[in-house]
C-alpha cells in the first residue's frame, strides 16, 4: 500500500476513534472515490494517481461551494469549504511560482521542446513533477506562453 494511501487509512482510523463525524465523512469519501479509481482501472493506485484523486475531489468542492453561493446558500458553501480544508492536507506543500519556473524550463530545455506543437511532450515530462502541487492547468498556460 502506497504511503498516502497508508496515511487515509489511519487518518479515517484517528476520525472515527476521536468521533469527528465532518472529517470522518470525507475521508469515507476519499476513500469510495480511491477504490473506484482503482476498481475502474483494476490496479492498485500509486502516491501520484491519488493525488490525482484528491485534486479531484478539492475541484469538485471548489464547485459546489461556488454554485452554493450563486445560489444564496452560504451555509452549504461553507461546509464544502470546510471538507475542502480536510483534503488539502493530503496534498504537497505547493510550488513557489519561481521553483515552478524553473521545472519548466528544464523540462523544456530535456525536451527540446521549441514551438507549441511540444506543450503535449513538455505536460507529459512535467506532470508527474507536479501533480498535486501545481494546478495543471496553469501550468500549461505558462508552458503556451513561453512557447509561442
């Protein structure tokens, strides 16, 4: 078992003992949504595809927080927000905008990358760098930009 996989275990674990009935829920359904991943693709997931999970499930509150509140239900947001706080400790500390500069610069200079036909192989080199850390879209705005 993966050692983030190993720390949603006990963490559910120290939940459920502690009776934190908020966190215990998230972690139940970090968990649901950690073994369908991996019953959907019948293999058992590494450190990198689970933050692909969490990442996912901190957009998904992300969204529902924001139609919550367009829809005058700040109460609701606001417990998104909350099961937004519990996943995020299950990431990375984020990258500084310079280190992430930096990684991709190298990584395009590794790839040889030089016009925007490359931004594929460039995602492909750099994502496993930053899964988790960085948002991937971002990422691959500054890798546009510094191609054209």
């Amino acid at each position: 078992m993966s050692p983030l996989k190993t720390r949603i275990v006990e963490d559910t674990k120290a939940a459920l003992k502690a009776g934190d009935k908020t966190r215990l829920s998230v972690l139940r359904m970090l968990s649901a949504a950690v073994r369908q991943r991996e019953i959907d693709g019948r293999c058992e997931l590494d450190d990198v595809a689970l933050l692909a999970v969490v990442d996912k499930q901190i957009k998904q509150r992300h969204d529902a927080a924001a139609q919550y509140r367009s829809g005058g239900r700040p109460e609701l947001a606001a417990a998104e927000e909350a099961e937004i706080v519990v996943l995020s400790a299950f990431l990375p500390q984020p990258l500084q905008p310079a280190a992430l500069e930096a990684l991709i610069e190298r990584v395009i200079a590794e790839v040889g990358a030089d016009s925007p036909r490359d931004i594929g192989k460039v995602m492909a080199a750099l994502k496993p760098q930053v899964a988790g850390r960085a948002d991937l879209a971002q990422v691959s705005a500054r890798i546009r930009a510094r191609l054209t």
